[in-house]
C-alpha cells in the first residue's frame, strides 16, 4: 500500500521551507521591538531590540515599542540597536529605507 501524498524528498523541502521564515515574521515580544537590518547580500541584525536610533534628513531620531507607523530614508549614519540586554549594537550605513509598522523595523540598507 503506498500514499500517493508521499513524495521522495519532499519532506526534507517542507522542513527546509519551514526553516526559512525567519525571526522577524515572527510576531515581537511584548515591550520589544522586532528588528530586521539587511541589504541584498547579508545581514546586519535580525531579533529583538529595545530601542533603534538612527538618522535622516530632519536629525538623530528614535524608534520605540508603540511608535507610530513611519516611514523614512536614512542618511549616512550610525543605527545603534539596543539589544534586551542592554547592549549597543553600530551599524555603519551609507543610506537606507527604514519602514516601521506595528512594533517590526526593517531597513533596507545601501538603496
């Protein structure tokens, strides 16, 4: 008796798939936000944060839990990630696209 549902190595691409969503789908933490820093080549920072500063054209601006939707495009600056354990993250950036919308933040850097 076979399962014509079974196909040979089409378990181990579910799984592969399953594997690829990454932390930042995920829904984030109550009090934290959910941070993804990436360009098309590799990734910066993905995962929890406490706090993201960064820069654009109006000044040094802050993005906490509960911030409003936004949307900016950065200018060459640092972005510091406070982690939840309280550490500061640097990231260096030329230029990027940053996007907030209910507690998750992506910049999409070097646009």
């Amino acid at each position: 008796m076979s399962d014509a549902s079974v196909v040979p190595g089409k378990a181990k691409e579910a799984n592969a798939n399953a594997k690829s969503i990454t932390s930042y789908e995920s829904k984030p933490t109550p009090g934290l936000l959910r941070v993804k820093i990436y360009t098309p080549f590799k990734t910066f920072y993905e995962g929890d944060a406490r706090s993201l500063t960064a820069c654009n054209e109006t000044g040094k601006f802050d993005i906490l839990p509960g911030h409003h939707n936004f949307i900016s495009m950065l200018i060459p600056c640092d972005v510091l990630v406070e982690t939840p354990e309280k550490k500061i993250q640097t990231i260096p950036t030329a230029r990027g696209l940053l996007h907030v919308k209910e507690d998750k933040l992506i910049i999409f850097m070097d646009v």
